[in-house]
C-alpha cells in the first residue's frame, strides 16, 4: 500500500463514488446503469476502465447484450489504458458476443489494433488525476491504495486465470492444461481451484495417472488447502484409485454385456443426492458397463432435481457441463433441457446459441428432434430479430456433419432412461426407443400446423396417422377434437369421438374415456344432440374423410 498523502479528499470522494454504484447495483441495476454512464465524464474516472467494466457486467444482469457490446466498443476506442489482464477481459466478452453474432471478428480486430495503437501510449495518464478505482480499498475503516506492483503482480496472475478460461471454452484443451501446469510449477501459484481444473481436465482426457499426480501433489502441500477442497480432493483420490483398479470387487457380471436389445433397470436413491455438490463423472471403459449406466443416470437425476427445486441458474451450469461430459458425447440431452430451461425464462438469445453448438457439435438427431431443436429456433424467430440465411448455415453445417453421425449415436442415450418409479429408472431397447421417438415427430410435426394456425393441415396428418394405423393413440384422436373446436366444425370433432370408442386405441384408458366423454357432452350441446358413450361402442368404422 501507499500513502495517500495530500490527495487523501480527492480520494475518499472516489471510493464513496465507486461504493455508491456497488450499492446500486444490488438494488436498482437501471439506476446503477445510469449511475455508471455519468462517471464515464466524471473527471476522477476520465482515464479510468473501472466504470466501464462495470456497465459490462451490468449489461449481461440485465440481459442486454447489444448495449454491452456497444460499451465495450466505446471503451476500445476511449484512449483510456489498461492492463493486459483488464484487455483480455473486454476481449473476451466481445468474442463470446461474436458467438452470438452481435458483433463480427473483423470488427474486434479492428478494436484491438486500435487500443495497441492509441490507448497503450496513454498508460501514464492511467492514475492521473486520481489512482485508478481498482487500487482504492477500505481495509479496517480506513481508505487505502494498493500500490502499483502490488496491484500488477495480482492482475497478473487474473490474466494467466483469464488466458485459461479462454482456453477452456474454446476446448483448446491441451494449451488449457500446458499453461494451467506452467502457473503451478513454474510462477508458484497455490490456488487450490487450479489444482482442482487440472484434475477435471485430465479425467475429460481419461489420462488418469496425471490426475493422480497433481491430486499428489495438492496432499503434499503444493497448494492452498481448506476443509472443503480437503474433502473434494479426498473424493476425487478415491474415484481415480476405483478408475485404475484393474479388477473391480462390486462389478455385476450378470450385466457384463450390454446390448441394445434389452431393456435394464438401474436402481437409484434420491434421498442420497446433495444437491450442492454436483456429482463429477465421466465415461469410463474400465468400469462395469452397468456401472456406467448408473453414474451416467445419477448425472440426469442430479439436473431433474435442479430443475424440479427451481433452482434454475444451477440447472443451467450443470446442463453446460453435461454438454462436454464424456457420457453425454454424441448425445443431444443437455442441449434439448438447456432449450426447455431457456424457453421457460424467455432468454432467447440463449437459447440461440445453445441450438447453434448443438448444430455445430456434428451430433446426429433423429428425426423427432430435428423437428423439435428446428421448431424452437421458429419460436425464438417470432420474439427476436434474427438472420435467418445465418441460420440456414448451422443447418447447411449439421447436413454436412451431424446428420452423417448417426452410427456415432451414443448407445444409450439419456432420452432412453425411463422413470418406473420414483426409485428405479429403465433403459428402453432400441426398439421401444425408436417407436416412441417416431410417434412423437408425427405428434410434434401435427401441433406445429396447430401453433401457426393451420388447423385443417393439421387434422388432416393426424387422419393419416390413425388410417395407416402403424401408431395406434388415442392422443391423435385428440388433437383432432382440439382442431375441430378451434374451426367450430363439431361435426368432424363428433366423428373422431365416434371413432375413438367405436375401437379404442392400444393405450387407452379410464383417463383417456373420461376425457372424450366430457367432449362429447360438449359436441352434444353445440349440435343440440343426445349421443351416448354406448351409443358409439358397437361401431367399428373408423374416421374416414
């Protein structure tokens, strides 16, 4: 630290300054915004970034994302200096908005030749005519400066922090490690969450014997340690020593070879899931494939129970993990419940960008899927001002790579894992899977008709659906009374009642009775008729045109 000296005033002004728009902040995020725009002139942050950065982080609470571009535009082309950890920071948010399209490539390089150009000449009006707002703290009542080594030596090691975070979602994963290692063996950096992103690193890589090595190395005391990491790292020991045992004493023979022609069922507790600490597991060959069946379940579990506890923001990262997790490859589960959770918070921008990795990620979809991912991005395009030749090129891009991929499906897919009961989960066979997998595309291609409005297009697929009689439903039936009512024609409505206890579908039920039965008490009213539930029973016709 610092003295303060004679600018002791100037520099309590500029702390209560910075203070105010943190307090804000918390409070009314609109007025923090308006707040932070007014320091931008303010003559104490006229060569300061600090405002910028947080209008930044202000901009993404309250989701607007060409504003926060913008900002960062300004401040690129602002003079004002900062250091190349502050510079990596800006250019990283602008290069997840160009993921987004809210901003091109070309245009960020531009900005940044600009910066190296104008605003790193600019580094000594940097603390003029105050220290910049980062350096000013309150420790212990009283206000402080950090000085300036002090203050580059920790933004430092922020930098090597936001080199790796780059790095990791980029998936340059092999540079991600080389420069995590370099910052723990050769700058002496003892971060226990370094430690903690090698290990998750080397398990994504299956190569285990360097996870055991730094896991080695944290137990020796090469890093920062507490009773939380103490206990993570302890777990994590444990899973490699089962990961590299050749022989495991509680594997299940009876399950040794799996096929895809029977079904099994995986037993679980949900009593035994806690729901904060998320569980880390990835496929491994070594394992008892009914093992693997059981981790890979716990993970689905673990995001069902998220959702179901409204804990969204959680969901959310779990679902992005699963995306890269080695049971989830080549399946199109964690993108399909990330574009559920996103629907539902009406966060389309994204939802966007979730649809276009999965499209991206050269996953194979079925064709009920294709239908429901295409579907979502229609919705999206209704609320949202979208190219739509941009979005013809993520599908250009999945016909070239994805839709070649489906021999690389992964074998169990986690839309395969069915819930018997609240204790036990089956894994359909292929079979079962894909039947139900082409009913729902035909139900789903019908209920689109009906959500722009075509109702006849619709009832005219569901007719053809019950006539070629491969999928035998009584939900078919139903849609046909929905689109009947919604034109008013209860004539053809009375015909599908006729026709669905005339020979009731495979899966009907009392549920399914009661419900046409209250139609048609409905369809009676409107025709002015008297039809009966018995009435219908004895004929065996079905709808026809």
């Amino acid at each position: 630290m610092i003295d303060c000296g004679e600018d002791m005033a100037g520099l309590i002004d500029k702390y209560e300054m910075k203070d105010k728009g943190l307090n804000l902040e918390r409070s009314e995020p609109e007025k923090a915004i308006e707040y932070y725009e007014e320091l931008l002139d303010h003559e104490y942050f006229i060569n300061d970034f600090w405002a910028y950065r947080r209008l930044v982080l202000m901009f993404k609470k309250t989701k607007k994302p060409e504003k926060k571009a913008d900002i960062i535009k300004r401040f690129f082309k602002s003079g004002i200096y900062c250091n190349n950890h502050q510079f990596l920071w800006f250019g990283n948010k602008l290069r997840a908005l160009c993921e987004k399209d809210y901003i091109t490539s070309e245009e960020i390089s531009s900005l940044e030749d600009y910066f190296k150009t104008h605003s790193i000449a600019g580094k000594q009006k940097a603390n003029t005519p105050l220290p910049i707002a980062d350096r000013i703290r309150k420790r212990k009542g009283e206000i402080v400066v950090i000085s300036e080594e002090e203050y580059e030596k920790r933004q430092k090691q922020y930098e090597y922090e936001a080199r790796c975070s780059e790095l990791n979602r980029q998936k340059r994963y092999d540079e991600y490690i080389d420069l995590l290692n370099h910052m723990i063996d050769d700058l002496g950096y003892r971060r226990y969450s370094y430690f903690q992103k090698l290990c998750v690193a080397y398990r994504r890589l299956k190569d285990h014997d360097n996870e055991l090595r730094i896991i080695s190395k944290y137990m020796n005391g090469e890093s920062a340690q507490t009773k939380v990491s103490d206990e993570w790292f302890e777990k994590r020991l444990h899973d490699v020593e089962l990961i590299k045992k050749p022989e495991k004493e509680n594997a299940s023979p009876i399950h040794s070879e799996f096929d895809e022609k029977t079904s099994y069922e995986i037993p679980f507790n949900r009593d035994e899931f806690d729901l904060d600490t998320p569980p880390i597991h990835e496929y491994d060959s070594t394992l008892d494939e009914f093992e693997n069946l059981k981790r890979k379940n716990i993970l689905i579990q673990y995001g069902k129970m998220l959702v179901q506890n409204k804990r969204t923001g959680d969901a959310v990262r779990h679902y992005r993990y699963l995306c890269n997790n080695t049971y989830f490859s080549n399946d199109w589960y964690p993108y399909r419940q990330l574009a559920i959770i996103y629907a539902q918070t009406k966060d389309y921008p994204s939802n966007l960008i979730n649809i276009k990795r999965l499209l991206r990620s050269k996953t194979y979809l079925n064709r009920y899927q294709h239908i429901w991912f295409a579907e979502k991005i229609r919705q999206i395009m209704e609320k949202e001002d979208i190219d739509e030749y941009e979005i013809g090129r993520w599908f250009e891009y999945y016909q070239s790579h994805g839709a070649l991929n489906e021999k690389k499906t992964n074998r169990f897919l986690a839309d395969r894992f069915i819930e018997k009961d609240k204790d036990t989960v089956i894994v359909l066979t292929d079979e079962s899977f894909n039947n139900r997998q082409e009913r729902y595309a035909l139900e789903e291609t019908g209920r689109i008709y009906e959500r722009v409005g075509n109702y006849k297009l619709a009832i005219a697929h569901y007719k053809k659906i019950i006539d070629e009689k491969e999928f035998d439903s009584y939900k078919f039936y139903q849609r046909i009374c929905c689109c009947s009512q919604k034109l008013k024609d209860y004539e053809s409505e009375l015909k599908a009642i006729k026709a669905y206890y005339a020979n009731p579908p495979g899966n009907a039920s009392k549920a399914s009775d009661d419900w046409f039965e209250k139609r048609l008490r409905k369809v009676n009213a409107k025709l002015d008729t008297e039809y009966s539930v018995d009435d219908f029973k004895s004929q065996t016709k079905r709808i026809r045109d």
